[in-house]
C-alpha cells in the first residue's frame, strides 16, 4: 500500500489550500487500484491524521469511481469501483484487474463523473 506517501502529499495540498484560502471539503476521486475501497480509505485517512494532525478528516471526501473490468464467468464486461466486485450478469468474480490506480484531489462538490 502506498498511502503513506499519498497521504503526505495530499496533507501538503490541503495545507497550502487552507492557506490559499480554500474553504469546504476537499475531495479525493479515485479510479482503480488492487485495494478494496474500505481498505483504501482507512490507510489513507490513518497515514493523514499522522502526517497532519491538525487537519480535520471530514475535510476530505473520498470518492471511488467505477473501471472497466470483466467477469471470470461470463467474460462479460462490466464497471464497478471494486477490485472484488461480482458480475452483474451472472455472479461470478470479476477478473484480477491490472488498472493502476489514478487520483486527483480539488475541493468541492461536483467533480466526480
């Protein structure tokens, strides 16, 4: 996992954003990855409240977006923000996926999608 590094960065931009004079929540959208978002999630927002204390955790919203994958059973194609996701065409796993994960912090409403 690499969410110490992640959440060092990301503590240096909510940072200098509080400082800019940013207001509101910032949000994390994130696509793909080998972890599951729950995982993800947690390790990231442990990893923040170690490098920046005094940062809020609600300030930021973390947002998994769906990816393409495809069904072990099927093959049929399919999206869904879950490395372990199940097909929704017929309930068999979705296949090991090497989709890197990408993502982009802004503050906020409205841009995931």
């Amino acid at each position: 996992m690499h969410e110490a590094g992640l959440a060092a960065t990301i503590a240096i931009e909510l940072l200098e954003g509080r400082r800019a004079g940013q207001t509101g929540e910032a949000r994390l959208i994130v696509r793909g990855g080998h972890d599951e978002p729950e995982d993800f999630d947690a390790s990231l927002r442990l990893h923040l409240a170690l490098a920046a204390p005094d940062l809020a955790s609600p300030m930021l919203e973390i947002v998994h977006l769906p990816v393409d994958r495809l069904c072990s059973g099927c093959g049929a194609p399919f999206r869904a923000a879950r490395p372990r996701a199940v097909c929704p065409a017929c309930g068999s796993a979705a296949l090991p996926s090497a989709t890197p994960q990408e993502v982009e912090l802004g503050w906020g409403r409205g841009r995931a999608g």
